[in-house]
C-alpha cells in the first residue's frame, strides 16, 4: 500500500466515519435491543424503526450549554473526554479488516491496543478527579480499580494467543487461523494450539474481561446511577457527555475486535474461502462476526442486574487471574511437547 | 476447594438460564401499546363522569325531578327544566357537572329513577383550566346524537 498523501486521507476519513458511524447507531442497536429483550418496540417515532433518532440526539446533545462548573480543574476537566475517545480511535489503525484492509500494520499491533486500552481507563481517573464531585471521585476509582483488576486476565490470555500465533501483529495472528472454522484459536483438538482443551475458557475469560474492560453492564460499576448519580460524567453536559459516549462505544467496537481476531478467526471465512461474493469475502466476514459478538455484549447488558464491587474483583482475582495463568502454563507446556 | 468448581459451574449455569430466557423473548412481539397513536378500550364498566343517557329520538330521559342533585354530597349538580304547554312531564334546559369536586360516589346513579345518568368511558381528562371540568351535560349529549 503505497503512502501517498491522497491514501492516508482516505483512510483517516474512512476510519474516523467508520467509528463515528458505529459509535452512533451502536447506540440506536442498544436501545432497539433492549426494547426486544424486554418485549417493547424500542425507538421508532424518528423515522422508520426510529433510524433517525442518532442523527437527532447528535444535533441534540451539540446544540445543548457545555457547562463547565465552578471549581473544577479546568483543563483536566476538559481533556478528559477527548482522553476517553483519542485511545480507542486510534487503536482502529492497526486492526485488520481483511488481507489488504489495515491503516497500517503494526509488528506490535496487540501491544499498542492494549497501551491505549490503559490510557481509556485514565480518562476516566482524570474526568472523576477533574469534576470535583464526590460521586464522580468515587466511580473513577471503582472504574481504575476494575480496570486493573481485568486487564491482567485479558492480557494473559491475549500471551497465551500469541505464543500459539508466534506474532503480536494481529493480521499474521488471523494468518494462522485461515482455512476453515476448525483452525479457529478457540477449538482445542488441533495441533496449533497443542491439544489444549482449555482454549473455549480462554475464549469466555477474554470475552468476559472485554465486557469488564468497556465498564458495561453487569460490570459497570463506574457509572452505577442507583448509587453514583452517573458516575464519573456526572458533570459533562453536551458533547463532553457525548465524547464519553462514543468512546464507550468504540470500545466496544474495538474489544469485539479484539475477540475475533484473537479466537474467532478474524477475517477468515468458517468455510475454506469463498471469495466471489462480496458478503462472503473477507471485510464482509469480519464485520459479521464483530456485530455478532456486539450484539452478544447487548444480549448480556439487558440480561443481568450489576453486581456488586467485591463480586465482580471477587471474579477477577479468584477466577480468571488464576484460570488464565494455569492456562498460560499449560499453554507453554503443551506448545513445546507437540 | 470443592467448593470453588462448584460455585463456578452452578454460577455459569445459571447465568446461561438467565440468557436463555431474555433470548427466547427477544424475536417476539412487542406487549405494550404505541400509547399516543394508540390507546386501551376502556372497560364497559369503568366508572368515568357521569353522562346523560338518550332515548330513541336522542332526547334525555330527566325529567327533572333533582334527585340527583339532592343526592350529591359534594353538590356539584345543578340543573334546571321547564314545562312546555300541554305536556305533563317537565324538559330539561340545563344539567351542569362540577367534576373538580365530584368524588365519583355514584349516588346520582343510584338515585335516578327514570334511566336518565350513567357513568361515561370518559378517563383521558386532562386540562390545565379548571373551566373545562365545568361540564355541560346536555351539550355533550347533543355531540353524541351528532
């Protein structure tokens, strides 16, 4: 891919409509889904299945006062929601959308996600310490807490993945998957993952981390409205609410990514390579299988009530810390025997 | 540590039920109603504000007589009838409802003795004056005749 001027504007362009897009109709799926889970029609006054109601509440939340309140830490308090959706923008660069379909491949592609995961949660930190409210002081540390305490189990279980794939670049990890759904990371009975009959776990502690690692219900214990008002963007009004919002929901864009790529193939066909039709080819694969995995994340969002702080660092540190790390071992072990 | 794979399993079971019931209700129908485009048919018995009750030629049965009235405790009746030459029951010109003082008792219902009052479907009442609860009953049965 040659880097002329016109190509890094075309794919800046694409890749921020891309989110943007995704960041404002994942919000319309939301509200449609939960009205189906809980037997309602969900939005439907603006426009057919109330397909216009994104658009309006852009306009809506733009036109609204940015309040900026008395005695905050005005820079902080600014920076923080640009802080919350800069990361996950960014991290699109080095995701794969097919062979030929990448900003630009990075050697270290996982490493650089994972950096820019960490600095979502310190926007968070930064926009409860900012706001100088209580409420929002309490949630971001809940949210820092809860993002430590998941990103240990995400990151070994990513270890695990790239020492079956031998690259942290996440199109040579989908390189070895190709070929069919039986070479998927998550089936155990093949050679490449050595037999490991706990790669499905694996496949449930990353997916459970990346609905921790989103703060999305039943993990989000950040912005618990029973107890916390909104948590850490009590005070943000107008496109300060809205940039949290978006970034929230590139997040979930990025970690349902992240769950394809690393376990379900990413790009590759579940049967050998079909190629001819355009729904079949690569791009088409890869986007069916993230919006699966997103509506899977809003399947659980309106299941489960929130737990509680202790039950959920309960489930971090007594399960899948441990689990992951005797599957890291095992890992390891089994790769250098076959 | 028997306990820990347990808890584990049983935890993960019964989270995969919960999921297994919120998708089994997922692909069906909608139950709640489109409220402004669409509202509930009222129950024939619902007891809304009273109404007059017209006869075959759409004229009222009342014949004056203010039983009613009388058996009004918060006496938010009034109503007034004359006689026309030659006929022997008295007509009536005016039945005025108070509702904002009407308690819905009924006991003008029970107290009609010619199948003149009725309770009405009436319950979307809403208004920001107080004048539009001050209602003209006799007009709303000449909109019914309508």
């Amino acid at each position: 891919m040659s880097l002329t001027l016109f190509n890094v504007v075309l794919a800046v362009i694409i890749a921020i409509s891309f989110v943007g897009l995704n960041a404002a109709y994942l919000v319309w799926c939301e509200r449609k889904g939960a009205g189906l889970f809980q037997r309602r029609p969900g939005p439907m006054e603006n426009g057919p299945w109330g397909l216009l109601q994104p658009p309006v509440d852009g306009v809506k939340l733009m036109t609204k006062q940015l309040l900026i309140p008395g005695g905050v830490d005005k820079a902080i308090f600014m920076v923080a929601p640009v802080l919350a959706m800069f990361p996950a923008l960014i991290s699109f660069v080095t995701i794969p959308f097919s062979e030929n379909i990448v900003a630009h491949p990075i050697d270290v592609g996982v490493l650089m996600i994972f950096a820019f995961a960490a600095l979502g949660g310190m926007s968070l930190l930064v926009a409860g310490w900012g706001s100088r409210n209580k409420y929002s002081m309490i949630s971001s540390v809940r949210a820092v807490s809860q993002t430590v305490a998941y990103e240990i189990p995400l990151m070994i279980t990513t270890i695990t993945v790239v020492m079956i794939s031998g690259s942290l670049n996440l199109g040579d990890i989908v390189q070895t998957q190709l070929g069919g759904f039986w070479h998927w990371n998550i089936w155990p009975l093949q050679k490449q993952v050595g037999f490991n009959l706990l790669m499905p776990f694996s496949f449930l502690i990353l997916f459970v981390c990346s609905v921790a690692e989103t703060n999305r219900a039943p993990f989000d214990l950040g912005e618990a409205e029973s107890e916390l008002v909104a948590g850490f963007h009590t005070e943000y009004s107008s496109m300060g609410f809205g940039l949290f919002f978006m970034g929230e929901y590139a997040n979930i864009v990025i970690g349902a990514c992240l769950t394809v790529i690393l376990f379900l193939g990413g790009w590759a066909c579940p049967v050998g390579d079909l190629g001819f039709f355009p729904f079949t080819h690569h791009v088409g694969w890869f986007l069916l299988k993230i919006y699966l995995i997103i509506f899977v994340f809003i399947w659980i969002r309106w299941t489960f009530p929130r737990t509680t702080i202790y039950g959920l660092l309960n489930l971090s540190w007594k399960y899948l810390i441990p689990i992951s790390l005797f599957n890291l071992l095992l890992t390891a072990g089994l790769l250098k025997v076959f | 540590m028997g306990g820990y794979f347990t808890e584990l399993f049983t935890g993960a079971k019964s989270l995969l039920d919960g999921m297994w019931v919120t998708l089994k209700e997922f692909p069906r129908r909608p139950v709640t109603l489109n409220y402004p485009h669409e509202s509930v048919k009222m129950y024939p018995r619902f007891r809304g504000h009273i109404e007059l009750i017209g006869n075959q030629e759409g004229k009222s049965n009342c014949i004056v007589c203010s039983m009613c009235q009388r058996a009004c405790p918060s006496g938010c009746i009034s109503l007034a009838g004359v006689k026309p030459e030659g006929e022997k029951k008295k007509v009536l010109t005016k039945y005025i409802l108070d509702f904002t003082t009407c308690s819905l008792c009924g006991s003008c219902v029970e107290s009609c003795n010619f199948n003149a009052l009725r309770f009405s479907n009436e319950y979307n009442l809403a208004s920001t004056r107080k004048e539009d609860f001050i209602m003209d009953l006799l007009k709303r049965l000449e909109e019914q005749n309508q």
